[in-house]
C-alpha cells in the first residue's frame, strides 16, 4: 500500500474519531473524552511494542518524552472541548494552522523569513480561515474575523494548533532518540497513563463511556487506524509529505459535519477548506 493511501486513510479516521466522538459522547465530561481518545490507541500501542524490534534508545528519548506529555494533555483537552461546542466545520480546519505557527515560531526565535511559496501559503490560509464565515460578510468586512473570535471551539483549535506546532518538532527530537514504530507504541501509553494519573490526583476519573461500549470501540478503531496509518505513511515518505496529506481531514470533518450532523454551508466550508489544505501543504513542502 502506497504512502499516500496510507496518510489518506490516517486523515480519514481522524475525521471519523472527531464526528464519533461529537455524535455519541458530547454530553459527557471532557476529561472522559480525553481518556476515551487515548484509552482507544493503548491496544494498537500494545500490538505495536509486542510485535515490533525495540529499538536502541537515545538517552534524549525520556526527557524529551517528558518535555512533550504537558502539552499534549493540554491540547487534547482544548481540541475535545473544542468539538463539543462548536460545529466540525468551525473546528478541526484550524489545525491546517500547525505549519503556519511553526513558520513564525522558526522567524521570532531564529529570524528565519519566510520564503516565496512560503508566503503563498500563508495568504491562502488567511484566505481559507476568513472564507469559513465569509456570510459574515454582510456585517462588514471584519464580520469573518470577529466571528471566528467569537465561536469558542475555532480559536481553541487555532490554541491546539500552535501547541502542535511544538510538540511536532519534539516528537521529532524524540524519534531520532529511537524510531517512528517505538514512539507510536510507548507514546499513546505515556500520555494515556498521565491523563489517567491527573484525572485520579483530581478526582475527575469516571468511566461512563464504558456504558456505551460500541460507540467507544469504534473511536477505539478510529483513532488506531490514524495511529498505524500515520506511523507507515511516515515510515515510506518524508514527514512533510505524509502531513500534507493527512490534513485532509479537515474536509472528511466537514462533510460529516454537513451531511451526517446537519450542519450548514457545506459548500462554504469545503472550498475555504481547499484553501486552508493547499497553505499548509505550501508551508510543509516549500516553506
């Protein structure tokens, strides 16, 4: 199977995790959706550890491990609660921001300029976020922007997005310290087990989307279909392919948003979509 079949199903069953998670459990507790997220990859981790050479690993590996599981908590918290409330199509399109916040962190901390296509891709992203509430339009020019600051679940995505932006190049750091296969198994299980451990300290532990065993296996299916198809993509191909392709799942979000959860503008929402696909892929490949 090709790298691109591969990333291509990744982004689909990223897409497909989101809308399960937003159709069966949005009345649950965010930090159960978090555990339920994480929960669901610890049987593909295992597979992964039990079937898989353990590599060499660099004495890098665990700090930066360590450096990351922050971050991560805390974006999944913001990204689940994102989807809880607001629309798909308002949401998962502003993680196509993730190369964009590392272009600007790579120009503030190192004053490295953008080039060229660097640039297109950073106005074809701006064009893609405002044309997501282009029929806010009518309210004036600023009406696209102040309607992305006012949909709570658009600018916490755009928060996950820059905390992506972080936690891509330390993981990054931490496969060279091993491999792409013994990041995807240990790492699931590192952020799974301290969402457990917080959770637990807090208090806030529960279990009901147990109660709903069949929605629960299938974001379970979900998000270890992106798992494994993210580690092979990525293992045949340069990352920055292999991403360019995943982020079409912003468009799968947006057609389950529309055509399964009713939300409006499908039309709208996929063409900006295209835009906001197109930047990051500009960003990744050449900028």
């Amino acid at each position: 199977m090709s790298w691109f079949l591969l990333a291509l199903g990744s982004a689909f069953c990223v897409a497909t995790s989101d809308y399960l998670i937003k159709r069966h459990f949005s009345d649950r507790p965010t930090p159960e959706l978090v555990l339920l997220r994480w929960a669901g990859m610890v049987p593909a981790s295992l597979v992964i550890l039990a079937v898989h050479p353990w590599p060499r690993v660099g004495p890098e590996f665990w700090p930066t491990i360590g450096l990351i599981l922050p971050a991560e908590v805390i974006a999944t918290f913001l990204y689940l609660r994102a989807i809880q409330v607001s629309p798909l199509a308002l949401t998962q399109p502003f993680l196509a921001f993730t190369p964009l916040f590392a272009l600007l962190s790579g120009w503030l901390i190192l004053g490295e300029l953008p080039n060229g296509p660097g640039l297109v891709g950073v106005l074809l992203l701006a064009a893609g976020a405002y044309g997501l509430n282009l029929h806010q339009v009518r309210r004036g020019w600023k009406g696209p922007l102040w309607a992305i600051a006012r949909e709570p679940g658009s600018w916490m995505m755009l928060i996950v997005g820059a905390i992506y932006a972080y936690t891509a190049v330390m993981g990054r750091r931490a496969i060279l310290a091993a491999d792409p296969w013994f990041m995807a198994g240990v790492y699931p299980l590192a952020v799974g087990g301290s969402v457990a451990l917080v959770l637990l300290v807090s208090g806030r532990l529960t279990w009901g989307w147990l109660r709903r065993p069949w929605p629960a296996l299938a974001v379970s299916l979900s998000v270890s279909g992106l798992l494994l198809g993210h580690v092979l993509a990525i293992s045949l191909v340069q990352a920055a392919y292999m991403l360019s392709v995943k982020r079409t799942s912003l468009l799968f979000a947006m057609l389950y948003g529309g055509l399964l959860l009713g939300e409006e503008r499908l039309g709208q929402h996929l063409l900006a979509g295209l835009l906001l696909v197109a930047g990051s892929a500009i960003i990744l490949l050449w900028g």
